[in-house]
C-alpha cells in the first residue's frame, strides 16, 4: 500500500511541474492593433436612429413656386449594424412632402389646390405630395478609411447609397354632391371625370434611389448626433407638363438632424498575437552574423576572381594535410575507450613503418563550456593518454612530440562544439 501511494505521489509531482513548464514556455498573447481588427458577434455593434429634417423639391415647374414655399418637413426611423469599421448597414422607414406646381390644364388633378398662380410662362397651381415607404442603406465609414480605426473617436463621417420604395399618397378631393367614378387610366375622358366628380384614395408606388453623406459627433458612449445630406431620385407622378405622361424621375434634396443609440458591444477588438521578445543578449548573434557575412564576401570575392581568371592559367593551391588520426571524446572525459585502443594500435603500426617522420599529438577541449583550468586539465590528461598508449604500442618516443592548444578545434559554433574534444595525431614538419 505505501509503493503505490509513493508512486502516486510521484507521478502527482512529475505531471505538476511538467505542467508548470509547459504554462512558462507558452507564448504571451497582446493586442496588436496594427495587425487590424477583429469582427464582432451578430449581435454585436447595432444602433437605432431617429432623425427628421426638411427637403427641397426640384421638379421641372416648381421653380416658378417661391423659394421659400419649396421646403417640405421630412422624417426617418432606422436600425443599423456595423459588420467591421468600414462597413455598415441599415433599413428603416421614411417620410417626406414634396410641393411644386401644375399647369392649368389639371387643374382637377388630386393634390392641386384650387387657388391660380399666373406666373411667367403659363398659369401653374399649387401641388403636394406625401411620401412614405420603406429604405435599406449601405453605409461606408471614411474617417476609418482615411485615418484608420481609433476607439473612441469623437466625429465620424459616413458616405453611403441606398434606395427603397414609396408609397404616394395625396389628401382626398370630391366635388360636392357627386360621386366618385373608379378610375384606372388617364385619358381626355378620365380627365372630364375627374373635371365633374374630383377624386378619391389618390395614391401610387414609386421607386427612390439616393445618396448622402452623414457626419456624427458622439455625445457619450451610447449616444450620437448626427447631420445627414441626403439626394433623393424619386419616380414623378404624371408630369406637370402633361397628365398623361408617367415615370418621370425628379430629385429632392434633403437635410437631417438625428440622435442614434448604440448597443453594446461598440468597439472593435484589435487582433491578438503572441508576444515577440528578443533575446537579453544579441551581441553574439550580431558578431556570428557579421563573421558569416564577411566570410560570405570574401567567398564571392574569391568566386569573381576565380571566374576572371584567364583559362590558360593554372593555380595549385595548397591545401592542410588531414591529421593522421583524432581521437573524439565526451565532455568532460580523457580516459580512452576499447575502441578508442584499437584505432591508436592501427595507427601505432603506420607510425612504426615510418621510422624517419615524426609526429605530434595535440590535445583540445571545447571553449563553450567549462573554464579555462578545467580544459587545461582536460588537453594534458588527453594527450597524455595518448601518448602513454602509443608508447604501449612499440612506438619510439623520439618519434612522438606531445602539445596543447588552447584554441577550439573546430570553431563552428556551439552546435559543433562535441568536435572540438579531441586528440589530434599528425606529422611532425
């Protein structure tokens, strides 16, 4: 019972501090918001607006209308979404007048009231229309787009295209003691109806495409007013030249105050990425890098030079001689291992049938680790051992010159640094 509790325990440990490591080498995660932004939940970002304002009718014959007599109420009620900083919808309801003139010869016609306006040009009568039908917009944020996303940002503007339907309606007219005649079309006899017996439920359905820009100041973090420039192109009721001409497209143009609420969440969240740390110490990377780089240069100096070369000229370079064998050991080892015995007995036999060369074994320790007193030691144990065992071998000790050097082997860095434990034998010059 006490084994396997002590083996619980012990596993218990084990797990908790590779754990523990674990949650140290995991990356620290930050905010970076110059990677961009994040899109927020559906539901998420969404706003109302109430607005109402005025509009100015621009059809063909309202400018015989006084100027001041043009502007008409107008009104909106919308819900919107924001999909990213730049983008936005939203779809709502609108509501606007529009009031112009009509020539003498509708006078009759739904919406004309009966008072005669002798102008220059021909004699007009006053007009008004309602109206009133759904709208959907997509909006486009410019200050995000020129200046990029800020949160909190006080003022904002929008551009945006939209359209939507209207349904067109004027007040009833009757003449009195008549009844009304159901109408479908306009021609000379509706027209003569129309003289006799006024009109009834004068309405229609007409298309509305518009643009506008909208600049928004925010007045706390839910609140928002705003200021929209709106150019609406409407489909006309008959022309005010001519009953019987339909589908022709005048434009009102369209100024708003409004207040929006905005639903949490408002902001948007800045991409998260792990944290990139330099190391404490660059030095030694810079100075390696900086070597490689020059060695790179005088490679490719060497290449160009190579290359320039004339082809009937012949160089023959001198290259090192390869040490005669290298003894390799573990860090912080000099004894020599069986297999070690075997190669210095190989190369004891070629060393004795060459009795005039002489040879010196040279003794080396990595500089990466240790000290410099330990790999002294390490260098003179080494040697020594290979010596003691060549002299064991038969091999004359006047053909043998033992040394150290204190430089590394092989300077390819730390990740060679096994290379450079060694006892190197080569001949003596």
């Amino acid at each position: 019972m006490k084994k396997i509790t002590l083996l619980a325990v012990l596993c218990a440990t084990m797990f908790g501090a590779s754990a523990y490591a674990q949650d140290n080498n995991e990356p620290k995660l930050i905010e970076q918001p110059q990677q961009g932004y994040l899109f927020n939940r559906f539901k998420d970002n969404w706003f109302i607006t109430a607005e109402g304002g005025v509009g100015f009718w621009t059809a063909p014959n309202a400018i015989h209308r006084n100027l001041m007599d043009r502007w008409s109420p107008a009104a909106g009620l919308y819900v919107g979404k924001r999909f990213s900083p730049l983008i936005a919808t939203r779809i709502g309801a609108n509501w606007l007048q529009t009031k112009g003139l009509t020539s003498a010869d509708a006078a009759n016609m739904p919406g004309v009231e009966r008072e005669k306006l002798p102008v220059a040009g021909g004699e007009y009568y006053r007009n008004k229309y309602s109206h009133i039908g759904p709208v959907f917009d997509v909006m486009f944020n410019l200050t995000n787009w020129i200046c990029g996303y800020k949160p909190g940002r006080i003022f904002n503007a929008d551009f945006y295209l939209g359209g939507g339907a209207y349904w067109t309606f004027i007040k009833d007219y009757k003449a009195p003691n008549q009844p009304t005649p159901v109408i479908n079309a306009f021609d000379d006899q509706v027209i003569q109806l129309l003289e006799k017996n006024g009109w009834k439920d004068a309405q229609d359905r007409v298309l509305t495409f518009r643009a506008g820009l909208m600049a928004s100041l925010n007045i706390t973090k839910q609140v928002r007013i705003s200021l929209d420039l709106r150019a609406s192109a409407i489909d006309n009721h008959p022309n005010e030249q001519n009953v019987n001409a339909w589908n022709k497209t005048a434009y009102d143009f369209q100024a708003y105050l409004g207040v929006s609420y905005l639903f949490k969440k408002r902001e948007w969240s800045p991409a998260v990425c792990p944290e990139c740390q330099e190391p404490e110490n660059c030095d030694p990377l810079r100075n390696r890098l900086a070597a490689a780089e020059a060695r790179i240069a005088d490679l490719e100096a060497q290449l160009k030079a190579c290359l320039e070369r004339p082809a009937d000229t012949v160089v023959v370079e001198k290259t090192e001689k390869a040490p005669l064998a290298t003894i390799y050991y573990p860090i912080n080892v000099y004894t020599l291992t069986q297999k070690d015995v075997n190669v210095l007995r190989a190369v004891s036999t070629v060393m004795k049938d060459n009795a005039d060369k002489k040879y010196v074994l040279t003794g080396w320790a990595d500089n990466y680790t240790g000290n410099d007193v330990i790999n002294t030691r390490l260098r003179k144990n080494r040697v020594a051992g290979v010596e003691k065992q060549l002299l064991k071998e038969g091999v004359p000790s006047t053909q043998i010159r033992s040394t150290i050097n204190n430089n590394n082997l092989v300077d390819l860095g730390e990740k060679y640094q096994a290379l450079g434990r060694a006892v190197t034998i080569e001949e003596d010059e």
